[in-house]
C-alpha cells in the first residue's frame, strides 16, 4: 500500500485535532475510568492545545496519506520539545496513530520506516518514544522494529497515574 505524507500547518488544525482525538479514544477509553478519560481528552485535544503544538518550532506533526485520505498521523519532538531526553542527537515519536480501518495493513512499519528516514535527514542518532506499558501489541510491534526498553516515565489520564516504557532505536546503523 503506497502512502505519501504532508507537514501539518495550522491550516491542517481541525482536521489534526478530529484525527488525533478519534484514534486517541479508539486506542485507550476502553482501558481507563470515563470521567478520567473524559478529562483528559477535554484538555489535551482542545483547539488552543494543539494549536500550540504545531506553532512550536521544535515539534512537527505529519499526516499520512493513501489514496488522498488522511489515514493517520504522527507526532515528531526534537530539542527542548522532546519529554525526556531533551539529547540534540534524539528525536521523540510522541505519538504515532493509524485510523482503525487502515490497521494490520503494515501501514504502521511504513510509516515508521518514513519516520526513521527522517530522523536520519535531521542527523539524528537515536530515535525513542514513550509506549503504555500494558499496550502489549504496541511494545511487540516496536521491539521487532528495533526498539529497546531503556526507562519509563509517568503518564496520567486525568488523575490516574500510568506508566510509559520509554522505548530506543539506535539509528547509527540504518
């Protein structure tokens, strides 16, 4: 399957925010209390809130594309924008998302495949993220793509505190 992808800019914001709240919630709400859930994607899918996301310099969003449909997205942090390594030789995948219709295609190793291309244009060393740590698909699915546990880090959904595994990929060696 042939995807293309775009940098995201504020014209992209609404369609930005409905994609990264949909998949969001077909991800986690079946895992985490309502009135948790329901804070938390209040605040961090409002308007102003990634608005802010994209005007910072050091973050970039990107759709993903088949067939001109939107089909996912992903979320790129480098320098002071990255959560936890903050390295100038990192770069931060905070968030990588596939429409439901679209998974189990190997569109999420294509899109990834892209990311690290990227990564390497940006002369960057090591690429990581932060991935739930009950999100078992998600770990197996990064580990055959050459991630590597290295730290975890809260994560909260409202006032429930959550655990991330942060996860690395040595990109000296692509």
């Amino acid at each position: 399957m042939e995807l293309k992808y775009k940098l995201c800019s504020l014209k992209d914001l609404e369609e930005l925010r409905l994609i990264s709240e949909q998949t969001f919630v077909t991800a986690f709400e079946k895992d985490n209390d309502p009135i948790d859930f329901k804070n938390y994607i209040d605040k961090a899918f409002a308007i102003e809130k990634i608005k802010g996301e994209l005007l910072n310099k050091n973050s970039n969003f990107y759709f993903a594309y088949h067939n001109s449909k939107v089909i996912g997205y992903f979320k790129l942090n480098v320098g002071d924008a990255q959560t936890d390594l903050k390295t100038e030789e990192s770069i931060e995948l905070e968030r990588i998302y596939v429409l439901a219709d679209y998974q189990g295609n190997g569109l999420g190793k294509h899109i990834l495949d892209y990311i690290k291309g990227l990564a390497l244009s940006k002369s960057k060393k090591k690429l990581w993220l932060g991935v739930w740590e009950h999100n078992t698909a998600a770990i197996r699915f990064y580990q055959r793509q050459g991630f590597v546990k290295f730290d975890t880090h809260p994560y909260y959904i409202g006032e429930d505190e959550q655990t991330d595994w942060l996860m690395g990929h040595d990109l000296s060696n692509l």
